[in-house]
C-alpha cells in the first residue's frame, strides 16, 4: 500500500477477531464483494441479496475475517490477487 501511496483510513488489529457477523455487517453498505485466494477470485453482487457463499468466502479457516480486507467505494476486496490489486490500484 505504502509502494502505491493508497491512503489507510483504518487498520484493525489481528488480535481483535472478526467472524461471520462481522463480515455481513460490513457488506450492508456494499454493492460488490471480490473475494481472492490465490488464482481463484470470485465476484460477488451484494446489492440486493446477500449470497452465503459471500460471507464464507471472506472467512479463514479459522473462521476469522480474512486479510487484508479492503473497502474501495462500495467495493471489498477480500485476501489478494496481484492482477486483481493492479486493476484496482493502477
């Protein structure tokens, strides 16, 4: 982030451990999830209803909100894919 001079507006600790009903409150003001591991980037329209699927995809093994999670707009983007961070940090 600090290489691109994106701009952190918050940064939550690891210790404090966001679940499940973390992540679906996070998504109530948002229209798009993308969520990324590895290869794999799966998008997500979360304006109107919000998939199961959405909120277990931003969730860890250990059922902990994934990192790094990153709002843009009404936009999250959920773990990292390079292709993914350069479209949305140019």
């Amino acid at each position: 982030m600090e290489a691109r001079e994106i701009k952190i507006s918050e940064t939550v600790p690891a210790s404090k451990k966001l679940q499940a009903k973390d992540a679906a409150d996070l998504l109530k003001v948002a229209t798009k999830l993308i969520a990324m591991k590895g290869k794999r980037v799966t998008e997500y329209d979360t304006s109107k209803n919000l998939p199961s699927e959405a909120i277990e995809s931003m969730l860890g093994p250990t059922g902990n909100l994934r990192a790094p999670t990153i709002r843009i707009g009404k936009t999250y983007l959920v773990g990292f894919n390079e292709e993914v961070f350069e479209k949305a940090f140019g």
